[in-house]
C-alpha cells in the first residue's frame, strides 16, 4: 500500500477511475470538498469516470438526477447501479414478460418493469421462480420473509428452480451521525442462512450478488471503459476495496468515509488498498 | 450411531431423558403416536424427563398449560424453556430493576418482568446496554434493528457495554405443511454479521444464545437432574444433536419431524446422534 499526498499524483496511470458515492463524492451534508475539481481534473486530461454504487431503490436515471443536482457531472452513461446490473441478469435466467418476484421499493419494482418483466409482490403470488432481494423496505417484513423461505424452501425440495438475485449485497449503511440501517443484503442473509442449514450449502448461483464487492459490477465498469486498467476509489474496505483487488484493478481507499488510516494495518494483504489517501483534494 | 426398533430398548441406560417437543412429542396436528405412552412407562420405572424446547415468546407457566391440554404430563419443575433461563442469564449481567431493551412478544416482555427487571421497547429508550432478542413478532422490524444496530456502533464506539441475549436462537420453524417461518436466531444474526463486519470479530460474550445447541439450556438439565447420564430425544440435527453431543449427553434422533434417516449419512461425526430410531411407539 502506497500512502497519497494527493490522489492527483496518480490520475495519469489509469485508463478511467471509478468512484463509489457515499463517503468519497458526498455524504449526509452533501459535496465532499474536492469532489468536483477532482472530476474537472480527469475530464481535462481525458481520462473518464464512472460512479458505482450499490443501491436498488431508485433507476438510474433518479440517481443521476440527484447527483447532477448537488452538482456533481454525471449522466446516465457513467453512473452504474447494482439495480442496473438486473436486466442483463435476467436476460441470462428467463424470458422477457416472465413474473418476477420483488422484495423493494416501488423504485424497485419498476428496475424490473424496465428489465422487460413483471415485478409480483411475494405475498401476492407463488408462481414465479425468480426472487429479486432490492431493498428493506415499503413491505411487511416477517410476512414476506417468511413466505420467501415457504416457496424456497418447497421449490428446491420438488426439484424445481428457484434463483434470488440480491440486487444491494450491503448488510447496512450509514444514515447520519450515529445511525445505520439494515439493507437488503441483511435480508437475503436470513435466507441464504436458513437454507444453507436446511441443505448443508447452496449451490453457487443459488442466490445470485449483483453490486460491490461481486464481479458483475467491476465486469460491466470494464465492459464500458474497454480496458482493465482501472482504479477503484472508495471508503469501504469490503465493498469497494476488496472487489477492486479481487476483479484485478487497482484500489485507492479515501479517509472521508467508514473507513480510518488506523484500520488499514491489521488487514489481510488481499483487503489493503493499492492506495491510501486522506481526501479528494489536490493538495 | 446404531439404530433401534425401539426407543424402549434404551430406557433403563439413562438417569434421565430430555425431550424436544415440536417433531418428537406433537407435531401441528397434534400428538405424535406413542409420546404419552413412552411418558408413562419412564414414570413407571422411575426414569425423570424433562421437555427442552427453544422458545421465549411464552412464560414457562403457559407452555405447560399448552401441553398439558394437548395430553402431556408436564409441570413447571419438568420443562425447561430457553426464555425461563434468561432470569439467571440477567442476573449474571446486571443489578435488579435494570431497564433491559426487549424485541418481542409482551410473553417476552413478561420473561423480563418475571426476571425482576424493566422491559422497554428499543424505539421508546436508548437508556440500556443489554437487549434481550426473543421474537421476531410484535414490533416494527426494521425500524427496530436499524435501532439495534445504531445503538450497538455507538456503545461499543464509546467504549460502553452492549450485549446481546438471544433467548431463541433457531433461525427459523417449521409452521405447518410447506410453511416456514423466521424466528428470533434470524433476528440476532443480522446484528451479529454487521456487527462481525464492521470491527471485524465480537468478543465472545457479546452475543449470549441460550436455547439449544447452546451450553446454558443443557447445563440446567444437568443441574436439574443431578446427573450428566442424560440423553437428548429430537428431530433436529443442528440443536438437539449437535448441542446434547457437545455438551456431553448422549442423543436420539427421532425421524417423526425434520429429519429423515437419509440425511445422517453425509453428517460429520459431531453432528451424529448416538441413536437412531423412526418413531418413540414400543414397537
């Protein structure tokens, strides 16, 4: 690990750098200082960028709307949501126009409209054989966990399919100053768990991670940059650093987020960022 | 493991028997055939049982009138619940008249009462440092855990005590016919997973589980019975078995409830019962 004066000592030696969101480009209060010149910099230079975040609830054209709104350069052609990783996903599992069930936001919902399917809410139906985890909320929790684990649970002992695609593998977030919430990849915890007890282990595409740290997030960012010479600048060691280091781009892990100088030395080589930087700020 | 025609064939080896109840004893029709005769002939020739069921949503006193009405003879001094060991478990933590935050049932509440202690509601005080998680019903969920969460970071941030006591740590039950449910195990491991994930381990005793395969629920038996010649009787391979085999006692696996004969085979050593035997009739 390389310890930065500046992040702008190494904005020359990648083909394209992306970004996560929170904690790096903003926080709760809104812009982090050095956010936008930093993007300036690399569009002068001509080196693109891409924002990769993990998040479900909203398409990505609400998010890119939020960003440009708090001034940052985005459109929907370097914004990346692990939602909008869905439609390929289910393009490789099913036909279009097939039921898929949805815990999430009516956000949510409509990332599967947009995929070409039609989102069921899973205490509404049983006839579907995709399970799409997008988000905690705006559903009756124990209910609709409970009636995720009955159709697993029945479907895998008859022998037929039955596939969940976490869309959000974040197990919580930061809400504000001493607050988190769980998200949806604490709810795909209970089932993955449950059925990891019931059967010994699940096979790998069991339940299908779409967002950070799983490769399907870093395969697309390569998929548009063209190029594997990528670096990956984020604030969690989990979701952001470790997915860079084990896709094969390099990390550079930024203080202004979850994530202190202090915690870095007691990693595991494989978790350590190829950087280490305190801001965002040219000097 | 060796396999019995009969449970009989075994009753005179043990001071004591210990009985699960869901899968062994009654199931959701009712009782299962042969448990009432089984009792009878163990007090006929003075062999003490007692029932040992995972459950913290009903005082002691309601769950022997349940089955005792389904045609059981139990009392209070012979049913051991994991929710009746948390009045012990509090009074190693903490003074009497403490408030203890509760997620629960007002049964579980009630546990907290009896345990000489003030339940509140995790949404209505932050003023505690033990939360009892019981049930996954009769709360709000996930504005409940997004405060759980919040105020185990910020305590333990602080430097402040924070410890968790899972009366009921199953996962999830089975409900009825291709019905499944998520109880409090689920509950607590979202805590557990983002608390692992967030300062990397937890110290051992900041989630305390009592139910079974957990060490408190068999050590009462055995303070019970005066004797570690026990054997457990279930249908569970992860809770009965796995926690009788640790803790010393000696296991039956009964096939009338979750688990088939067909299962043991691939099962580690630790995790085999002593016995095998397809239903508790005498013949």
């Amino acid at each position: 690990m390389q310890e930065l004066k500046s992040i702008y000592e190494i904005t020359k030696n990648f083909d394209g750098f992306l970004f996560d969101a929170y904690g790096v480009l903003v926080d709760e209060q809104g812009l982090l200082e050095g956010a936008t010149e930093l993007l300036s910099h690399l569009e002068s230079i001509g080196k693109p960028f891409w924002m990769l975040t993990n998040g479900s609830s909203k398409t990505v054209a609400d998010t890119v709307k939020r960003y440009r709104n708090m001034g940052l350069p985005f459109s929907v052609d370097n914004v990346i949501t692990s939602g909008a990783l869905l439609s390929d996903c289910l393009d490789q599992l099913t036909e279009p126009g097939q039921a898929i069930g949805v815990l999430g936001t009516e956000g949510s919902h409509q990332l599967v409209r947009d995929a070409g399917r039609c989102p069921v809410a899973i205490t509404e139906s049983k006839d579907f054989d995709i399970l799409v985890i997008a988000n905690q909320t705006d559903y009756d929790f124990v209910p609709a966990l409970d009636a995720a684990l009955s159709l697993a649970i029945d479907r895998i002992d008859r022998g037929l399919n039955f596939t969940v695609v976490l869309t959000n593998p974040d197990l919580f977030y930061p809400k504000g100053e001493n607050r988190f919430g769980i998200t949806a990849g604490s709810v795909s915890l209970i089932l993955e768990e449950c059925l990891k007890l019931r059967y010994g282990s699940l096979p790998p595409n069991r339940i299908i991670k779409l967002g950070k740290p799983f490769p399907p997030m870093f395969r697309e960012a390569e998929r548009r940059a063209g190029s594997k010479r990528l670096v990956m600048v984020g604030d969690q060691i989990y979701t952001d650093i470790k997915g860079a280091n084990d896709y094969g781009f390099q990390s550079v892990l930024v203080a202004t987020g979850l994530t202190g100088r202090e915690m870095l030395d007691s990693l595991d080589d494989s978790l350590k960022p190829s950087y280490f930087v305190n801001h965002l700020k040219e000097s």
